[in-house]
C-alpha cells in the first residue's frame, strides 16, 4: 500500500454576525473536510456530517435532486478550498459533496 503524508489547513473565519467558523481540510489519498461553528443551531444536537468527493459538485447535486434527495445547502463555495453542498435523502439522512479547487 502506498503511503502519502497527510497535510491538513484549519482556518478561521468571521462570519460577521458574531461567530467564528473553523474550517479543516485534510488530504491523504483523497480529500477530506469539516467545518465547525462557534455556537450551534438551538435545538439542533451534535452530530458527525460524512462528506464525499465528486468530480462535478453541480451535476451531483443535481442528480441527488432528481432521485429525490433534499437539498440543505445547494453549491457553496469556501474560497481557496473547493465547493460543497448539503443534501438529505428521502429517510432524512444528510450527507455533504466536495469538489475540491484545482489548487487545493
């Protein structure tokens, strides 16, 4: 098995309002990421948000979408990072695409 150094990038971001984000990208044979916010949604418990890789962050979304996916959070990019968007499938579970920038 090949082995690959994992590099990873936290960043802090003020959103503005008050809050700060944190967002973590990781690499090791693929991409990785998450992103946390200083105050949760009231009401909303902690939870673990899986994201996996696509090629084409608009025609995934989409296909979700068309097979009767939910869509949370549509396309959004995090500037230097890549794209991303949120979806939620018909028994409610959510699940995030990334499509990371060319230079990430």
């Amino acid at each position: 098995m090949e082995r690959t150094a994992l590099t990873a990038v936290t960043r802090r971001r003020e959103t503005g309002r008050g809050e700060v984000e944190r967002f973590a990208y990781a690499n090791h044979n693929g991409t990785a990421g998450g992103m946390m916010a200083a105050m949760p949604m009231p009401g909303v418990p902690s939870m673990w948000l899986p994201y996996v890789h696509v090629d084409d962050i608009a025609a995934a979304t989409a296909q979700a979408r068309s097979l009767g996916a939910e869509i949370v959070r549509d396309v959004t990019e995090v500037p230097g990072y890549g794209w991303f968007s949120i979806i939620k499938d018909p028994t409610g579970a959510g699940l995030g695409l990334w499509k990371p920038a060319p230079d990430a």
